[in-house]
C-alpha cells in the first residue's frame, strides 16, 4: 500500500507557474506537493508564490494581521483567517493574505474537509504594486464572486487601494479628512491610511479603537449576536 501511494505521488506532475489547470486537477497536484507553502489557481491558470521578503511582504502582513485581529477580538461572530485556500468557483482557487467574514449567515461556509466556500465579506492582498496580478485577474475574480470589499497594500508604489463592491462593480474608497478610511461593510473597521503605509501600528490601532467605540459598531455587534 505505501509503494503504491509513493508511486502514485512521484507520477503527479508538480504545479508550475502558468499551469491551466481544472479546480480538481490544481488541488490532486497541490496535495502532492505538501512542502509547497502556497499555490493559487486564478481564472484556471496557476499562480506558485515565490519566497516572500521581510519588508515588502512579512512586515506589511503582520501589521494587517494585528489590525484585523483586535477589530475581529472586539467584534464577535466575525471570523478573520490568515493564507486560507478559499473555493471560489470551478475555476479560482485563491489563497489570500487575510481574509474577514461573517460567521454565521454570511457568504461563505466551512465545509467538512475544513475548506473555506464560497467568497469571505472582506479579503487583503499584500502586492508588490499595480503590475501584480492581485489588481488585476484577482480583482475581477473577487468582484464577481461577490467579495464585498476588497484591500490592496501595493507596498513598493506606498499606496493602499480599498474597494467596495457597489451594483457588481468595485469602488474605490477615500480616506476622509482626517486620513481614515471606514469600511461600509464592517461598522467600526477604521484605517488610518498613511499611518498603516509607514507602519506606525500604534497609530493605527489608535484610530481603530476611535471605530470600535462608535454607536454603529455597537449596533453591529447586537445584530451579529442576535
């Protein structure tokens, strides 16, 4: 039996980058392949990530990461995930950054191999900048799965894009005069945009608790417990 699933295994042909694969086919070779730390499949075509930087991509994550964690601490019966594999449709397979969602009555459910279905309320992106392919075939994979809002942190180009899906199509959203950007879908998820693109992450959480103690947040809060 173990010669046999050896066998097989070295008969599985790696992914490679380009690979056009079905949804079926991406996950028997991802399951091959288990010191691979992420693949994606985006519009049927594989996307194999290379090494990630410090800088241009752990720092920025982790800053996401800690943002995302105290709203979701502070917001109960929102769920936050970090590089989970979300089963989108036949053809996209993606692995975001992180990911928000509602946990009971939202969009996306677990199902009973611990896989995520169905599109998450709010998804991050860490990109390096516009060239990546995060604003550009993930963008309208999102948009049309119905990802309500969708965040891109293009470190090298120092900006931050935020976008809420508005009758199908994405739009962008401004910080205000004060340099927050508020989420519309998440009552009390405040950004202090330049903050977070300096990573002054105290500033940043700062400004998040001036959201989380705001009447709406609170009123979020008793509708996601009743």
């Amino acid at each position: 039996m173990i010669a046999d699933t050896t066998s097989e295994l070295l008969t599985i042909p790696p992914l490679e980058n380009g690979d056009k694969l079905t949804r079926a086919e991406f996950e028997r070779r991802y399951d091959a392949m288990p010191n691979l730390k992420k693949a994606e499949l985006i519009e049927g075509v594989v996307y194999v990530a290379s090494p990630l930087r410090i800088k241009s991509h752990g720092e920025p994550h982790a800053c996401i990461m800690t943002w995302l964690g105290v709203y979701t601490a502070a917001t109960p019966g929102v769920g936050l995930a970090d590089n989970t594999t979300v089963l989108l449709d036949a053809d996209n397979e993606p692995q975001p950054d992180a990911l928000l969602r509602i946990e009971q009555g939202g969009q996306s459910r677990i199902n009973e191999d611990d896989y995520l279905e169905g599109a998450p309320e709010l998804i991050v992106e860490i990109a390096a900048s516009t060239a990546s392919y995060d604003l550009h075939e993930k963008l309208k994979v999102y948009r049309r799965n119905q990802v309500q809002e969708y965040l891109v942190w293009r470190v090298y180009d120092r900006e931050f894009d935020w976008f809420r899906l508005n009758e199908g199509e994405y739009i962008q959203l401004e910080q205000n005069p004060y340099d927050i950007v508020c989420s519309q879908f998440f009552p009390g998820l405040w950004l202090a945009k330049s903050a977070l693109l300096s990573k002054d992450l105290a500033k940043v959480l700062v400004v998040l608790q001036q959201g989380l103690s705001t009447p709406e947040h609170q009123t979020f809060v008793d509708k996601l417990s009743s």
